[in-house]
C-alpha cells in the first residue's frame, strides 16, 4: 500500500469569463505544486464555467476556452492537473462559421508543461437542468487509463460516475486503483447524502479509493454546493470539504501500487518524497436541513448580485414573512449597506405592518424608507373611475396597488442601481396568488423555489441564536393587505395542507386521482391543479430564482401555456 497525494480545488467559477477562471485554476495549481501534490482536480468545465449553455454554439468561445487550456498546460509542473474544458470532436460544421458543431465535455491532464491527454465524458446528462446532448457528443473510450504519480487512475466526468456499471467502474476492472472524477454537480435538497451513497458504493465495488471534486457558487437559478468527498475501497469516507465555501485540500489517499502497462497513457512518474505524511484531514460535518437550504439561497443571491455587476438590492418589506425572510437572507448574502428596504403602505395595511418592517430593518442593520402610496392609488383610483363605473372594489383593484409598489422599487432601482429582488414564494407562484408587474417584479426572486410552510422553517432557523425576524411577523396570519381584512385563507387551502399537494402534484408528477387516493379532499386537489395549469402564463415572466428542489419552475418544469390537456 502507497499513497497518492491529492489536491482538490473546489472553487467558484464564472460563465464566459475565461481569463478570470484561468486566473483562479493557476493560483490553484500553484498551491498544489507547493503542496508537493500528485494531482490537482478542477472542476467539469471550470475553463469556461458550468453550465456554458447555448455559448457553446460560438466558435470564438470555443477558440478562447481551447487556447485557455494551453496556456495552462504551459503553466503545469510536477503536479499532473486534470481540469475541465471544451474540447473539438470530429463532426459536421454549419455553414455559418461561426457557429460551433462536434463538441465534447471534456477533462483534460496536464503536467510538465504539455497537454498530456483527453478524456471525453460518455454519460451526457438529458434531464430535468441538463441539456448535454444538445451540445455534446459522448466519449467512446471509458476504460481510458492514465499513470500518475506512479499509480494507475481512472479519469471521469460528474455523471459517469452515476451510472453503477459507467466509465469509472470499466476503468477499475481495467487497472485503475484510484478513480478521480470531476463535477458541476448542482444542489438539490437531499442531494449531498444521495451522492455519498453513490460514491461509497462505487468504492465498495470497484475496491478502490473513489475522489469527487465539484463547484461551488451560483449560476442563474443554479447553485453549486460544494461537498468535495474522498472514499477509500472499502466506501468508507476519509475527507468532505465544506458545502457552499471554497476550498483548496490536500489528502493524501492511500492505493494499491501495482501497476498495468495495458492502453496505460503515462503522466507523472513517483516523486521523490515522503507520502503518506500529511495529518489525518478534518471531515466536515454536513448542514441540517434548514442550515443548507438557507445557505443555498445566501450563495444563489450573492453570486447572482455579484457576478452580473450589482453593488447592492432593493427589498419591498411588507411586514409579512416571506419579505422578512428574503431581506434577511439579503443582509446575510451581502451585508447591511447593500440592502436597501422600501415600505408602502396604503389604507388596507395594519399598523404593524410598517412597525414590523422598520423593527426587522433596525435589526438587521440595513436602511429603509417608508413611501406611502395612498395618494398615488387614489390618484389611480380617480383616472380609472370613468371605465370601472358601476362595478365592485376586487382583484383590478387589489392588483393596482402591487403594480404601484412594484413601479415605485423600480424606479428606485433605475435611480440608484441597485436590483429588485422579488419577494415571492413557490406556493404562491405555483397557484398564481402573486401579481404580474406588481409583487412579481424584481431581477431575481430569491424564495422562487422554497414553499410557504419551509419559508416558515427558515425563519424560525434564522432566529435560532437570537430575533432577527421580529416573533410578531412569524405569528400573524399571512396576508396581502390589499383590501379589508384580508387573508390568504381566504383565496387558498391553509398551507400545510396545500404545499403537500403541490409537492404531489409539481414536483413529483402526480396525477390529481393519485393525490386524491393518498387522502387529500377531491375537490380541493381538482381546486389547486386547476390553478397550478392556469397560471403557467404567469411563471414563464417571473425573474429567475434559486433552484433549491428537483422539479423548480423554469429549466426543470417545461409545460406550455397554451395547453388543453386536464389529467
């Protein structure tokens, strides 16, 4: 038995920006080197970025992202560094030059100032966020080996792994005795603890050390969490980097030495060195569920606010909890001067619904102003009154005055700079209890994919060592204060009960019968499926939100509006 000295970077990338990523994987491969490292593993397209969607179809991308990898094999050492990038396959091109065809997603291994090999990634994912097929063509050598450090590995890429007879389990019947596997794996609930039994289960079988390496950040509605982990052949874990932190690691991994001349691509020989000498790594513990959620949603928002040239953001506060919760996390994402919170009442809203607000900013730290938008609505009110002659104050009404509040953080945001963040939560998208160019209005809505009753969840977790989101706002039924004593209740189940059937019914496809037959009311369930098909119209205009659940609205749930089909 040996050792392999393993160096893991799991960092925060940006799509398209190749120079900054260069910069980022040679201060990586720089610390590997000093570390004396044998291997450094990157991350699945961390040239680029991941995902590169629809740029891949750009030659001059494709040209920066190939020239980028050669500068950082000219760069490469001892340390042999296995990193994501777009790679040029045999195939078709359009007749517009300009747009790329014949790509493979692939890893490639640099050491001593040379490309050294390629390894084309054969399971293209197809589901759900994934869109590889439309990209890439798979790879056709799974069983590709490669000699480094003196040892024989097997190289792979994120899905590969996902598959119990995939490319890493070809290439340890082949030889390998150390399979090292690199990701863009995106967070789900739940996703962490399925992915160790993946990997614990491969090492188990194949009887070799299994290294997982993935991103972390966020990318549009997707957020990266990280998890680097480490098994050895009996599927036992020896390192886990943190969820949602950068981290650059050093483990050294013990293997078998024998080796296997056979279809062998040889990088690196054995180092001169000591192996084996590093102190036994820390195995950081996993979030409970509330803690990964909430950071998730904290990493999705800073990096959306950040990477796309935000200083800071506009927060509506209405004294309810799903604004409370969305400036909390903002403040968190942040900090206090870059969130600016603006509340607006009108004759509807209750006393404590601006007591509350400026009681939650205060506890934060982060400014607010009051901007009253009663004579505005009246002003409205008046222009409107010809053409609503002879009907009843309702929903026109009601929605006016979220369309008031909505221009209003608008027109702050178009004069300050900073970005709206909508404050809107699954349930009431799902059903369409929100308002098109009013409460729905925003760059980015942070509780797009959290439901009503895990807003709650959140809120008690953000409180847990001290109030943060005043006890009134948790407590007090949840209202729009649009007319008189208004309730969501009166529009909508009570929520436990309805984001159960919502969950049935969005996020794991059942049918409406089905849900009735698990104990749900029939006509209730019939109630709500009606209004999840009806506002499909609504979702498809709503800013992109982090995607937290296996089914969010938009990449995940594709249905169209225009639709007659009842189940």
């Amino acid at each position: 038995m040996s050792f392999l000295r393993i160096a893991g970077a799991q960092v925060n990338l940006v799509v398209g920006d190749v120079d900054g990523n260069l910069q980022v994987i040679l201060e990586a491969m720089e610390r590997a080197e000093e570390a004396g490292a044998d291997v450094l593993l990157l991350p699945e397209l961390a040239v680029t970025g991941y995902p590169p969607e629809d740029l891949l179809l750009r030659r001059s991308f494709i040209d920066e992202n190939v020239e980028g990898l050669r500068h950082l094999a000219q760069s490469a050492e001892n340390t042999a560094v296995v990193v994501g990038f777009v790679d040029r396959v045999d195939g078709d091109r359009h007749k517009d030059d300009s747009v790329e065809r014949g790509l493979a997603n692939a890893a490639a291994v640099l050491a001593n100032g040379a490309i050294r090999g390629i390894y084309h990634k054969v399971l293209l994912p197809n589901y759900g966020v994934f869109d590889e097929a439309r990209y890439f063509a798979p790879g056709r050598v799974p069983e590709k080996l490669w000699g480094i450090g003196g040892i024989v590995a097997g190289v792979s890429v994120c899905e590969d792994i996902w598959a119990p007879d995939g490319p890493p389990a070809l290439q340890a019947a082949a030889g390998a005795k150390v399979l090292l596997n690199i990701n863009g794996s995106p967070y789900h609930v739940g996703k962490g603890a399925e992915r160790a039994s993946l990997l614990a289960g491969e090492a188990e079988r194949s009887g070799v050390p299994v290294v997982y390496l993935n991103m972390v950040g966020g990318q549009d509605e997707l957020v990266f969490d990280g998890d680097s982990m480490i098994f050895d052949p009996t599927g036992e874990i020896i390192y886990r980097a943190a969820q949602f932190d950068e981290e650059h690691f050093v483990v050294d991994v013990p293997v078998s030495e024998e080796w296997h001349d056979g279809g062998l691509v040889t990088v690196s020989e054995r180092p001169s060195r000591d192996a084996g000498s590093l102190p036994v790594p820390e195995i950081k513990a996993r979030l409970d569920d509330e803690a990964e959620i909430y950071r998730a949603l904290v990493t999705g928002l800073r990096d959306y606010v950040r990477k796309n040239g935000f200083r800071d953001v506009v927060v509506g506060l209405s004294g309810g909890i799903d604004s409370a919760l969305t400036a909390a996390i903002a403040v968190d994402a942040l900090g206090p001067d870059a969130v600016w919170g603006i509340t607006m009442p009108t004759r509807f809203s209750s006393a404590g619904s601006v007591n509350h607000s400026l009681e939650l900013a205060a506890n934060l730290g982060c400014r607010i102003d009051e901007i009253p938008i009663e004579r505005v609505f009246t002003e409205f009110s008046a222009v409107l009154e010809p053409v609503f002659a002879g009907t009843e104050f309702g929903v026109a009404e009601e929605n006016l005055q979220a369309r008031i509040r909505g221009a209003i953080l608008m027109a702050v945001s178009n004069k300050y700079g900073g970005m709206v963040v909508a404050t809107g939560n699954k349930s009431e998208l799902a059903v369409g209890y929100a308002t098109l160019y009013g409460d729905m209005a925003g760059g980015y809505a942070v509780l797009k994919d959290v439901f009503k009753t895990v807003v709650y969840r959140l809120a008690e977790w953000r409180n847990r060592n001290g109030e943060v989101i005043p006890r009134a706002i948790i407590d007090k039924p949840p209202s729009a204060e649009l007319r008189p004593d208004q309730k969501d209740t009166d529009s909508l189940p009570e929520y436990d009960v309805l984001d159960q059937v919502l969950r049935r019914y969005i996020e794991l496809d059942q049918a409406p019968d089905v849900i009735v037959e698990q104990g749900f009311d029939r006509e209730l369930v019939a109630k709500v499926a009606g209004m999840v098909d009806r506002n499909e119209y609504k979702r498809r205009q709503a800013a992109p939100g982090v995607r937290i659940t296996q089914k969010a609205f938009g990449k995940d749930r594709r249905l169209p509006i225009t639709n007659r089909f009842k189940d």
